[in-house]
C-alpha cells in the first residue's frame, strides 16, 4: 500500500511538472523590461487584465456556485420557475461591466496619447525628466530582405543587424523598408513599429539599463524571416563613443551601389559596419530613388500637386537620365509658378541633347 500511495504520489508530482515544463521557454522581457516607454505598456497591460478579472472572476465563481446550489438533488433550493426581473441584480449585472469599460475606455485614451510613438520622450523614468537640452540620438531604420540596416547620420556609420545607443539618452528612430513591410521590434525598449516600403514610420524610446537585448522582425516577410534578428546594446557614453569609433575603423564606405547590393535578398548575415554613408541614403530609399535612374516619389508628389507634367512632359522626362540637378530645377519649377521663367533657362541649359 505505501509503495502504491508512493507511486500515486510521484506520478502526480510529475505531471504537475509536465504542465509548469513549456512555461520554462517563455522570456518576461515584456513584463519586466529595461526601457521606459516598454514599462509603460508593461503597466497598462497589467492594470487592464486586473480590471476585466474584477468581471470575469466573480462570474465563474458565481457560475459554480449557481450549479452546485440549484442542483435537481438540493431540495433546499427555492424552486421560481415564474420569476423573471430583478431591478437589483439588473443594476449589478448592466452596471459593473459599464463602469470597468469606462475605465477601459478612459485608460486606453490618456495611454493612446501619451504613449504615441510618434510623440518625444518627456521623461528618462517615471523617477527622472529629461535633463534640458538633451538631444536625442537619431537611428535611421531599414527593414531590408532579410537583414536590418541601422544609420547613424550624426555619427556617420552604418552597421547591419547591431544596434547600438547610450543608457538614459532619448532615442528617435526613423523607420522604413525596402521591399515588403516588416515590424521593428526590440521587447526591453518599446512597442513594435512596422516598417513599409515607400513610408516613413517613428518611434521614440529610451533604454535605462545597460545590456544586449534581442531585437527583430515581428511581421512574416519571407523565407528568411525567422533569421531576421539583431542585437541591441545599452552602453555607457564613452562605451557608446567607443563603439562609433570602432565602427569608422572597421568599416566601408556605404555607397548607393554598396546599399543596392546590400538590398539583394540573403540569409543569416553577419553583423557589417560601414565607416560613412552616402548622402541622403535614408531619404532616398523612402523615396525609392537609391538608383538614381527615375524620379523620386517626393518628386512625383510635388509634380502631381501642381496639376502634373502632362502626357508629353511625362515622356520626355521618362526616355531621359535625370542628374540631381536637373530634378531640383524642374520640381521648382512646378511648384513655384512665379519663377517659372527663371527654372525654365536653367533647365534649358541642363537639359541632355536629343
């Protein structure tokens, strides 16, 4: 008997065991991250869960008891089979949920806006403003096929799959694709921000304890998708300036050529650094003019805002290579009548002969 009970005993520990064993690949970094505005979401999911289970337990708890209670073999239970309404319990059950969805409601409105990625950091911590004049640091995203491309334009480096960024320093990424949209992501720092060709999305974060944290794409993309990941490092801000120095020191020149072929599809692909990056890279690419072979989108807008070039402009501009001057001139032109005269000579001497 005892080693039966022993037994009993064991297997019943074991699967207890079995139930707890998938919990042991799941990562808290959403709950407990290292970022302020990722501790703010942290909170709000916290706060709304406790709200709704101020409905949903007392319902299952009142479901059970109901069964056991009004069971066919409890003759104590008050058998009401013409009973229908009850002002009371009408009150209790309409108006309990009401007021948790206006709380909901009024949550989820203050946090929409004081949480929009879009919107610069107030604060380092709930604790610590941002001390005046700081200046956030700029990071130009790129969501490419199937890697991430990280622009530094203050410092002038570049790097793939490493991001990098001081502790305790507001950060304000500017994010696109290159191809087909994909979600920025980075757990301990913020919420995640989709990346979409031909557009410029925002965020605006702030890492507050130093470390390397995962980072990657949150949207399927692709056959190397699941391999799209990198690592983001908190550092100090002589770590932070020791990092862009290495990054000028072991890089290359990120050129437009050098980006078109970095733009190709590839797997797996290791951290690279470049040492400068052309000019206006980032602009180029959510304008989806890096070539330089046709006209950028912002080029496009501005002549479509005017009215349009007309059929016979259109296929002119078309058959011909455009320099970059060439493109100010005409775009000027059509988006300052007034001076038309004066854009037209100008063009006139820049244009290719036929």
């Amino acid at each position: 008997m005892y080693l039966k009970a022993s037994l009993k005993t064991s297997l019943a520990r074991l699967g207890l065991l079995s139930l707890a064993l998938p919990l042991t690949a799941c990562d808290l970094v959403v709950m407990k991250p290292s970022g302020d505005i990722a501790n703010q979401q942290a909170q709000l999911i916290v706060a709304s869960t406790l709200l709704m289970l101020l409905i949903i337990v007392p319902v299952i708890i009142l479901t059970l008891v109901f069964a056991f209670r009004y069971r066919a073999s409890n003759p104590k239970a008050t058998y009401s089979p013409d009973w229908d309404h009850s002002t009371r319990l009408e009150l209790v059950i309409w108006g309990a949920p009401l007021l948790i969805i206006i709380a909901l409601g009024a949550m989820t409105w203050i946090s929409t806006h004081k949480l929009d990625p879009f919107r610069p950091l107030e604060r380092l911590d709930a604790q610590r403003p941002i001390p005046a004049g700081t200046q956030p640091l700029l990071v130009e995203v790129v969501a490419l096929d199937w890697k991430w491309l990280f622009i530094y334009p203050e410092q002038g480096i570049a790097t793939v799959n490493e991001l990098a960024a001081p502790v305790d320093r507001p950060i304000r990424f500017k994010i696109s694709s290159s191809t087909v949209m994909n979600a920025f992501y980075v757990p301990a720092m913020a919420g995640m921000i989709y990346a979409m060709p031909g557009m410029q999305s925002q965020l605006n974060a702030v890492i507050n304890k130093p470390g390397v944290y995962d980072g990657f794409s949150a949207n399927f993309s692709g056959d190397g998708f699941s391999h799209m990941r990198f690592k983001f490092h908190g550092l100090s801000n002589d770590e932070f300036a020791a990092w862009v120095e290495r990054n000028k020191a072991d890089g290359v020149e990120l050129s437009r050529q050098a980006y078109l072929d970095l733009e190709k599809p590839s797997e797996r692909q290791p951290v690279r650094r470049f040492s400068s990056v052309a000019p206006g890279l980032f602009d180029a690419v959510v304008n989806r003019c890096v070539d330089g072979s046709k006209m950028c989108m912002g080029q496009m807008m501005a002549i479509d805002a005017q009215g349009g070039g007309g059929k016979g402009s259109i296929d002119g501009l078309a058959s011909k290579p455009w320099s970059n001057e060439q493109k100010r001139i005409f775009v000027a032109a059509l988006c300052t009548p007034d001076n038309a005269g004066q854009y037209a000579a100008q063009w006139a001497s820049t244009r290719p002969a036929n």
